[in-house]
C-alpha cells in the first residue's frame, strides 16, 4: 500500500509536507537563530534582516519561535493519533469477540466519549491533572479513540461473519489467528484513513489548546500560542497572524490528504475525488 | 468404535424443534449420506457435529460422540482444538470460503503451521503436497495464487487441501459440489473417494441431490422437515425405498435426471 500511495499525485505531496514539518520537528529547535524564551528591546518590528518575521510584544525572534515550537506541536499531535489509535483499535476489535458484557461497556463508553465536547473536557482534565502537554494530548486521544473504535469494530464485524473466517474456525482457528490473519487486514485501511485524519484533528487541536494557553507553561513556544500572541497586536503587524496559521494548516491539510490518498487506493473508492489522470495512474 | 456418533440428536432455537432426532453411527472410512431439501435440517445437523451452530440454536436432546469424546458442553478452547485435527468440512461456494485478500498457500501453511506447529519452510512444503494431493496440476504455482485466479473447482479443490491439512479424521462435505458444474462434480467426487480410500478419511457427503449421495455412500439418511424418514444403506433406500417422499425423490430424479435423455435419445 505505500508503494501506491506515493504512486499519487496527491500522496507524494501529502508525503512531502509531512516530512517537511517532521525535519521541522526533529532540526527546527536547533536551526533557530535567536533564543526564543529571550526578549529584546525591538518590541513588535518589522521583518528585517536580523529578524526575518520579525519581533513579538517582548521583543523576541518570531522565527525562533516558530521554529522552536515546531517540535511540541508536532509531537502533541503524534501522541493524540497514537492514544486515539490504541484506545480505539484494540477494544474495538475485542468488542467482536469478548461477549456481549465487554461489548456493551463499551459500546456505552463510547457513545458517552462521543458525547462530550472535548475541548472543553480537555481543559478540565488539565485543570485536575495539572497542566503539560502529554496529560492534554492523552486526554484529547482518548475523547477522538471512539473514531477508532467504532471504524475497526465496524471492519471487524463484516469480517467476522465471513464464510472464509468460518472456514478458518472449521480447520481449527483460534479467535487470535482470526484476528491476526483475517481481521487484521480488513481493519488496516480503514484504521490508516482514520489515523492520518486525526493526526490533522489533532494537530489543530494542540494548536487551540496553546492558542488557549492549555498544555504548555507560557514562555514556553508553540504554534498555537504564536498565534494567539500575534493576534493581540493586529494594530502593529497585521500580516504576522498569517505565518502561524500557514503553518497549521499546511499540516493539517497534508494529513487530509494524505488521508484521502490511502483510502483511494485502499480500494474504498466510489467516493474518490481522483482526477481521472491519477485514477488511471492507480489502476496501472 | 464409531468415529463419530449421533444418537437421537435434537436441534432447537428457542424452544422451537428444528432438528427431530437424528441417529447415525460413522465408522473409520466409512461414508454417510445426507439428502433432502433445503431446510430440512441437513447443514444444521453437520453444524451441530462441527460446534458452529448460528447464534440461538443449541442441541436440545440426544449426544454427539466425536472419536469417543461426548461434545456436550465443550468449551471453546476444546473445540478449537478438535476442529482441523479431528473433524473438518467443506461447502458450497468455495469462493467465499477462501480469503480472498490472501493466497492459497498461505491459508493452507497456516493450518499446517499451527495445527501441526511445523515451522515455515516445512508448511509450506507441506502446503504444496497437499495442492497436490487434492490433484491440482502445479501445486507449486496454486501454492501462490490468490482465489480470484482460479476457477471454481480448483478453488473447491484448494478448500478441500485446506480442511484435510491438519488431518482430520472426519470431513463433511456439505454441498460441497453444488455449485461446480457436472463434470467438475464427478472430478470432486472422484477425488473426495480417492481420499477415503488412500487416507482412511470418513466422510459425511449432505447434498439435495442423490446421484452424489448414491455414487460415494454406504449409509443413507433422508431427511425432510427435520425428520429422518428414511435410513438405511444406499441399495435399500434407492432401490426399495419404504417412505413416500424417498420414493418422491426418487422418481423426481428419473423424471427430470440426465438418465431420461440417455433412454430416450
């Protein structure tokens, strides 16, 4: 499926940001000309040579910050995916098989994850937990695990009932060889278009949280919380809210794509939005 | 003693009577015959012995005895462990029955591997006998093929390589032929015989048609309704047939069997 995935026009370039923002991540904190955690005394300037973005209400690099920030965005968002990804995956596929009392506890919790904001739930649990990215990242992951949930116990069931995994449970299948030979397979595409779409969620999700101040002590950088320092002096530089949010949406817009890509080629078509060019590109 | 043993097997869903009592004894090699419509409890009957009865319907009266052992109140883990090694089947639609995302071989050396705990390189050469064993002519090149690159008898010759793998003692073929076409039929049928004899395999052969049933049995059950009306070996039940509906089936066949069109051309 990689192989495949590249083979699109849209893959490639989903590909190609993501390992773009993934370099950020790794060299952004090194790459940064400034200290980002230290002001100057050129509050809010311009771009100019010395400060290619320019300087915040402290007078510190914008570019540095950005740059430095890179690496929690980044992560946070990775982690959202990862937690959302096993808290879903694996009961979802256990709800099959366990019996109808784990099926039902937590067909519930689901639903009862579903219903809640969680942005809002998300504040409060740093409120209890205290405030640092990995606890409001878990805690975002663990509100978007019913997604997961629900799309590989969906794959699971249509596989389960199958005639061909009857006929491995005939020849003598346990439920773990059924899951890992027959089940597995069905539930993987599914689970990669879920997986790159809430790595976009939770990308724009670390950024509302440090946009809001949640996850992250203050002078410490993030894109989010650039952002929301950008925003207070729109009078001063108008332009400056534009880096940031490029920044976030070129992320979370490649993770869609990429997204998209997968579930094109994983055979989940009909509602592809191809071009006719890249749909023969597949077929071929 | 009897490989495996029906004695007044009753089958319910919901205190609702499906299956009425039914009775047969297979022995090592032997081959019993299942006829009757659809619906009349054959495919549940085989279910029951294999321990996959849909969701609902339970044994309500009689025993099974598998190889000796009552399969009354089994668990899960038993049964895993009886199914493939001592008891197996195939069916109708053997497309269905293969993965059609994974490759021939693959699904068979699975067995192999963890049925028989044989390491890869030895499933694999195992695999590929088997292939050949149920006569597909390059084993080698089935071994690598996915289901949707082969034709529907070599797909039922595949599932069967698959059901005998872990050598079971008893295979059920139920309808296993139905959906091949008449020639194809006969080679399954063939090869379903030649299996007995080479492996001591015991068949339970169920089909709605008895030129199957009357070219491979011993033992002949006639089923309607859920009810045995009619057991015996294959020359009493064809050839002198006591209940009504046997005799129905019977003549139905000569009326509209392939046996009319030789006489009369």
């Amino acid at each position: 499926m990689p192989r495949r995935v590249l083979g699109l026009l849209s893959g490639r370039i989903a590909v190609g940001v993501l390992i773009a923002v993934a370099l950020l991540a790794i060299l952004g904190p090194l790459l940064a000309p400034y200290d980002p955690l230290e002001g100057g005394s050129d509050l809010l300037a311009g771009p100019s040579g010395a400060h290619w973005l320019g300087t915040d209400y402290l007078g510190r690099d914008v570019l540095s910050r950005l740059l430095d920030g890179s690496r929690v965005s980044v992560l946070g968002s990775v982690q959202v995916a990862l937690v959302a990804l096993v808290a879903g995956v694996v009961p979802g596929i256990l709800s099959v098989y366990l019996g109808a009392v784990f099926e039902w506890v937590t067909l519930r919790l689901a639903d009862t994850l579903i219903a809640l904001p969680f942005l809002v739930f998300a504040v409060a649990v740093t409120a209890l937990l205290g405030n640092g990215i990995p606890q409001a990242m878990f805690t975002v992951g663990i509100m978007i695990s019913p997604l997961f949930y629900r799309v590989s116990r969906a794959a699971t069931l249509a596989v389960a009932r199958s005639p061909y995994v009857e006929a491995a449970i005939i020849a003598g299948a346990s439920v773990g060889w059924v899951v890992r030979r027959h089940v597995w397979v069905k539930v993987l595409p599914p689970i990669a278009v879920a997986l790159a779409n809430t790595a976009g969620v939770g990308f724009v999700v670390v950024s509302s949280l440090t946009f809001l101040g949640i996850g992250v002590q203050p002078p410490a950088p993030t894109w989010g919380g650039v952002l929301a320092a950008d925003l207070g002096y729109l009078t001063f530089r108008p332009w400056a809210p534009l880096v940031p949010t490029f920044l976030i949406m070129a992320t979370a817009w490649a993770c869609n794509l990429l997204a998209d890509a997968i579930r094109d080629v994983s055979g989940a078509a009909g509602r592809t939005l191809l071009l006719e060019k890249e749909r023969r590109r597949v077929a071929a | 003693m009897s490989l495996l043993e029906l004695s007044n097997v009753r089958i319910s869903l919901h205190g609702e009577e499906l299956v009425h009592g039914v009775s047969f004894a297979l022995e090592p090699g032997g081959v019993v015959g299942i006829v009757g419509e659809s619906g009349s409890g054959k495919t549940l009957t085989c279910r029951a012995a294999l321990g996959i009865l849909p969701e609902g319907i339970t044994v309500t009266g009689g025993s099974i005895e598998l190889d000796g052992r009552d399969l009354d109140g089994i668990g899960a883990k038993e049964w895993t462990a009886l199914r493939g090694t001592t008891i197996s089947a195939v069916f109708q639609d053997p497309a269905s029955y293969l993965n059609p995302s994974l490759t021939i071989g693959s699904q068979i050396a699975e067995v192999v591997r963890v049925k028989l705990g044989l390491k890869r390189r030895a499933a694999r050469e195992r695999a590929i006998e088997l292939l050949g064993a149920v006569r597909l002519r390059d084993p080698a090149e089935v071994y690598r093929q996915y289901p949707h690159e082969l034709s529907g008898g070599m797909l039922q010759r595949s599932l069967i390589a698959a059901a005998i793998a872990a050598g079971p003692k008893v295979l059920i073929a139920d309808e296993a032929t139905t959906a091949l076409d008449v020639t194809v039929q006969a080679e399954i049928l063939d090869l379903l015989r030649d299996l007995r004899r080479e492996t001591g395999l015991a068949l339970v052969v169920v089909s709605h048609d008895l030129a199957v049933v009357a070219q491979l049995c011993e033992e002949v059950l006639v089923m309607r309704a859920g009810e045995v009306v009619e057991q015996g070996t294959v020359e009493q039940v064809l050839h002198r047939p006591r209940h009504e509906y046997t005799r129905l089936l019977i003549e139905e066949h000569e009326a509209y069997g392939w046996e009319k069109y030789l006489v009369s051309s």
